[in-house]
C-alpha cells in the first residue's frame, strides 16, 4: 500500500469515534523521502477546516522552528499521532490512539526516515512505547532507538512553547536544539572529506 491510498483510506475511517468530528482528514505534509519526520499530536481548528497538519499558530511556530534550525518544508515530513480532529484542551484517549496509530506505523515503514521528532508526551511516549507516567523532561533531548535503526529524538510541542513565552522563551531555545540534534541524525559521514 502506498502514501495516497492510505491517506484515502484515512481520510473515511470509522474505526474510533474521533471521525465524528472529522470536517477534512489531516494526515500530513513535507517530503515523503525526507529523512526526518515530524509527529505532533492531534489536529486542532484551523487544520480540521483545512485538511492540513500544523497550519494553526503552533504551526506557524514550528515554522519557525524549521527556519532557525536551517530546514524547509522539503526536509521534512509531518503528520500527527491521530489524524482526526480533537477539540482543544480535550485530552487523548488511549483507545483513540491505539485506533489510529497502525496509520502513523505505515507511514514510518513507507517513508523510513533517519530520525523522528516527536512532539509533546503523547506521540513521544507511545511511539516509544512509555507509559504515561513518564515526564517529557526525562526523555526530550535524548536520542532513542525505533525499528530498523531509526531514532526517536522527543521534545516540546509548538503548542507548550506557546503557553511558555512563545519564541522568546526558554523551552523555543531547547526545541531550536532538539531539533539540531535530530538533523545531526542525518548526516551522511561518508560524504564528509577528512
Ligand atoms: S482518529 Fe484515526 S482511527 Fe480514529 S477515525 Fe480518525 S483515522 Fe480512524
């Protein structure tokens, strides 16, 4: 199965009661062959309207994000933890992400990155398979094993650096370094002359 069909597939499941709320499915942009992936959490408003992930104000900030650390649209792929709509302040449940997460697997087994950021506790503990209990300040920053030597690299969602003092803020500074750190992942030594 490619990318498209199982985005149209995405786009008419049933199989939690999330699509209840679906007005278009999000299920990602960027470079289907770029070498890092992106994972936020959930779609919010602005990207339920458009079918688009990370459109929003914390999408603007992870624009951002990718200008200062030297990556475009093109470097990157980015799709979320559960592909339908959850209205803000609204926590996730676990049934929700049990449902969609063989989604988000199909597409770290298509597109193979070199690393993933995870953005936030939920993609980050459940892609790594960590129970809730774990604090996003033991695990940001540090570089975890996936499957077939793809790296995990978690750190804050766009959205916390927002409720933290936004660009300016301390957390913005600590995100512009995960970032550097994951983009390290991709560094082809062999191409390097010594
Ligand atoms: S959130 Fe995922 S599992 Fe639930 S209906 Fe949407 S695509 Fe299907």
């Amino acid at each position: 199965m490619n990318l498209q069909e199982l985005q149209e597939i995405a786009s008419t499941c049933v199989l939690c009661s999330l699509h209840e709320g679906r007005i278009k499915p999000v299920f990602a942009k960027g470079n289907p062959e770029a070498k890092i992936m992106i994972c936020g959490m959930v779609p919010a408003d602005d990207e339920n309207r458009s079918g688009i992930p990370f459109v929003g104000r914390a999408g603007k900030l992870l624009d951002q994000i990718l200008e200062d650390t030297d990556l475009t649209l093109n470097d990157v792929y980015i799709t979320n933890l559960v592909k339908c709509y959850l209205a803000a302040g609204k926590p996730l449940e676990q049934g929700w992400v049990d449902a969609c997460l063989p989604y988000l697997m199909i597409q770290i087994e298509t597109i193979r990155p070199r690393v993933i950021i995870t953005l936030g506790k939920d993609s980050s503990i459940n892609l790594l398979g960590m129970n809730n209990k774990t604090s996003m300040g033991s695990i940001r920053g540090k570089v975890f094993d996936c499957v077939d030597e793809i790296k995990i690299v978690p750190t804050y969602h766009p959205s916390y650096i927002l409720r933290n003092g936004g660009k300016s803020s301390k957390p913005y500074q600590i995100v512009i370094r995960d970032f550097q750190l994951a983009t390290q992942m991709t560094v082809d030594y062999g191409d390097i002359p010594f």
